[in-house]
C-alpha cells in the first residue's frame, strides 16, 4: 500500500492532494519518476509534462499579451550541478524577444556570460537578496504613479 509509505511530516498539495515536495533531480539521476500516491489526478503524475505545460502556457501569454512580462529568479545555483542554471538559460533564450529578465542570486557566480543585458546579477546569498528584493518591491509600490507622457 503506497500511502503506508508516506513519510508523516510531509504536507500535502491543498489543491490536487499530491505530496508537496520540489520537483528536483539529484545528483546522478537520469530522469524524473513521479510519486506514486494516489491524489485526484490518480496514482503517480509527470511532473516534467506539467513544467512543459506551463512554459508553453507562459510563452504564449507573452506572444497574446505584450505588456506582460516574465522575470526568472534563479537562487543559489552554481556551476557545481548547473542543471537549473542551464534551464533558466533556455527560458530566458527563448523568451528574451518579449522582455525577459534573469535575476541570478549567487554568492560566487552570479553572472551569464551568454545574455549578460538581460540578467541582474546579485553576488549574495538567497535570503539576503530576496530580504532586498523584497524591500525594493514594496518601495516601488508605494511609489506614486506619474501619468504617461501624451496621454489624457
């Protein structure tokens, strides 16, 4: 019985009942094998096809909408296991035409040699930065908005 198995102090999904864990690969994987407890969806998902869905959903609301725009975080990733990295360099590739912005979080190697314009590169570690981000985004918010030149 698979849900004998479950480890007791993991939560569940509140929305499909799955086990809420990250969608990770370790070191030495070659490839995603899906939970195999049972949620509304059935027993076991690919959560590689659910990744794949929603880029595709993200792609296409920036072709639809160009005011729209993606803005990829990227915390804590090195060059040691550079799988996330890479992916984030894809997505950001793919999706540079429309406005894209890569914000890497590194203590060591914040930078991306290949889109270096479109990246914020922060040199620190992940609490740090997002504490900043955060700071930032609220004093944005709070900000008055001035009206746009030419308009009415």
């Amino acid at each position: 019985m698979a849900t004998a198995m479950a480890p007791l102090n993991h939560e569940r999904c509140i929305h499909c009942g799955r086990l809420a864990r990250p969608c990770i690969l370790m070191f030495g994987d070659d490839g995603w094998i899906g939970d195999a407890f049972d949620g509304p969806g059935g027993i076991g998902h690919d959560p590689a096809a659910t990744y794949r869905s929603w880029e595709r959903q993200v792609r296409r609301a920036l072709r639809e909408d160009r005011s729209k725009r993606l803005v990829i975080v990227e915390a804590g990733c090195g060059l040691r296991v550079p799988t996330v990295r890479r992916n984030s360099e894809r997505l950001l590739r793919l999706t540079e035409k429309y406005g894209t912005k890569l914000i890497r979080i590194n203590p060591e190697r914040p930078d991306n040699k290949k889109k270096p314009t479109a990246t914020i590169s922060l040199r620190d570690t992940c609490l740090t930065a997002v504490r900043l981000i955060d700071e930032e985004m609220e004093a944005m918010l709070a900000a008055p908005v001035a009206p746009s030149a030419g308009k009415l």
